[in-house]
C-alpha cells in the first residue's frame, strides 16, 4: 500500500498518512453509494468537523462532515456486579444533556447496581463509561463527583446525627471556597424553605419527606451536571410523592441532566423524556417515555420479565 499525505492537510492536522504500518483507531464510515470512506480518529463518528476521506478512484480529499450529536454520558457494553456475582451483563445506554431518563425494572433488576457504577462506588469488570467524553469507570467516587456527577441514594441516608446545616456541608465537602458554598446554601434554602426553616434540626428528626429533601439538597450542594435520584419516591406519602415529582421537573428546567431509578412506571414515564426497561441486568426495552406508556401489556411483560 502506498503512503500519500492527504491533499491538503498538514501532517499534524489527523496525521494522516494512510500507510499499512500507521493504521491506527481507523473507523470506515460509509459516505453515499460506497463512493468513499471516512479515516478518522477513533471517536469521530462523535465529534463535528473535517476529516480525510479516501474516495473510489485512492486519491484523498478533506470534507467537512456533520457527525451525530455527542452524548453527555455514554455506557458501552458495562459488566459489573459484587465480587464474583455479574448483576449487569454488558449493559449499553446513553444520556444527552437536558434530559430526564427514567431506569425502571422490578427488585434486582440491578437499576441501583447502575447508579452505583457509574459514580465509581462499584468498579465493573468491563466495558466503558464516558461522561462529556471522558472515561470514568474505575475511577474514585470524589473523582466522579468532580467531574459533576452526584447521587441521591436509595433510603436518602441522610447523616441523622448532624443537623440540616451540617449534612448541607457534607454535600460540598469538595468545595473549598466558602464565598461559593454560601451562594450555594442560599440557592438551596430558596429551593427547599422547609430545609432553611429546620437548618438547625438533627436530620434524623425530620420527616419523610423532609429527609427526601435534604437528601437532594445534600447532593445539589455540589453544582452537579447530572444528578442520579434512586428511588426518591420510596416510602413517601403520595402528597410528598408529588412535591418530589415537582422538584425533579423543577430542576430540569433549570438545565440538570437526571437519571431517575423508579418501580412506579407510570409515575416515571410521566416526568421523563426516554426511558430503558431494565431486566435481570440486561436492557429488555427502551425509546422514549411516550412510546414506552403507549405500549402497555408488552411494557408490563417487559417489566415481569417475559417474553414479548
């Protein structure tokens, strides 16, 4: 094979050299009635730009071409479990900026299983995990939430001996400026005045749906980019149950990325804009929240785990 430096183009620019020894990280992107192929890096069926294509008769030309939208959290192929238990089985799912994705599946599904791999508390034994393009699985659960990712555990787990202040504290423990973190604190009293009426309050005096707030509160408190809820209606009345469900399109609006772990599917689907079904650790449907309410007994099978 030949060697020919793509007209045009320095050498830095890819450093395109098409030799058989300097292959390396090549996708082939078909243009339009196999009249060509895109050479690119190995990402850049996800990024916008100019890329060298070869085109039928070997010679080589820059185009400009339009690729697919990047996605702010993209899982591929994700094996994870407890030591020797695999409860994921090389799951595949995507999250773009501004969405509210709803993961509902029956009890050990391994919907929690997720959360708690994608923010590092579980390392998975393969498979990959990019959020804004980069890698994060294996990574610490500081590094993750630094890089924007925080979490609402299921059962809120709020500090109960500390006071509601105190817990607010904790949830920025990464935050070294004061002057940020009182701003912060602040926008979380306008958010939850329940909170800022009771910030003196051990938290295990709260009630329910109190603790649900802190607990959303305590994860907000570090300017996340996307936030995981996991089962934020669990044990709630159905009154708080719907202030929740409030608060959660609340922040939406203010342009938070949300992954919501829920077993109630309508309530989910309601609030979402897609959603995946998610069964014995394997992705058993998904679209978007509309069409998924639409489908029914198919859905409901789905959910049971049976064929469809």
């Amino acid at each position: 094979m030949n060697c020919h430096p793509a007209t045009g183009l320095k050498n830095h620019v890819w450093r395109r050299y098409y030799c058989s020894w300097f292959l390396i990280s090549i996708d082939r992107e078909i243009l339009s009635e196999g009249q060509g192929f895109v050479t690119s890096s190995k990402n850049a069926n996800r990024n916008q730009g100019v890329f060298i294509v070869m085109t039928g008769d070997g010679l080589y030309q820059k185009v400009k071409i339009s690729g697919q939208e990047k996605h702010m959290l993209n899982i591929s192929g994700l094996t994870s479990g407890y030591g020797p238990v695999e409860v994921l089985h090389g799951l595949s799912l995507y999250i773009n900026k501004g969405e509210i994705v709803a993961v509902i599946g029956p009890n050990g599904a391994g919907k929690s299983t997720l959360l708690k791999t994608i923010v590092g508390l579980i390392s998975p034994q393969n498979g990959s995990i990019l959020f804004q393009d980069r890698s994060i699985e294996r990574q610490p659960p500081e590094y993750v939430l630094d890089r924007g990712i925080a979490l609402v555990p299921e059962g809120r787990r709020v500090f109960a001996g500390l006071t509601v202040l105190e817990n607010l504290h904790m949830g920025a423990y990464l935050e070294r400026d004061s002057s940020r973190k009182k701003k912060q604190i602040d926008y979380i009293y306008d958010l939850f005045p329940r909170l800022e009426e009771r910030h003196q309050q051990l938290s295990g005096t709260l009630s329910g749906g109190e603790q649900q707030q802190l607990a959303i509160a305590r994860a907000l408190m570090s300017r996340p980019k996307m936030l995981l809820l996991d089962e934020p209606s669990l044990g709630l009345a159905p009154v708080i149950v719907e202030v929740v469900i409030d608060l959660i399109n609340s922040l939406r609006k203010e342009g938070l990325t949300i992954i919501l772990v829920e077993q109630n599917i309508h309530q989910a689907l309601e609030i979402s804009d897609r959603a995946y079904v998610l069964v014995n650790g394997s992705i058993r449907m998904s679209g978007s929240a509309s069409q998924l309410l639409e489908t029914g007994v198919d859905m409901e099978k789905a959910y049971l785990g049976e064929k469809i």
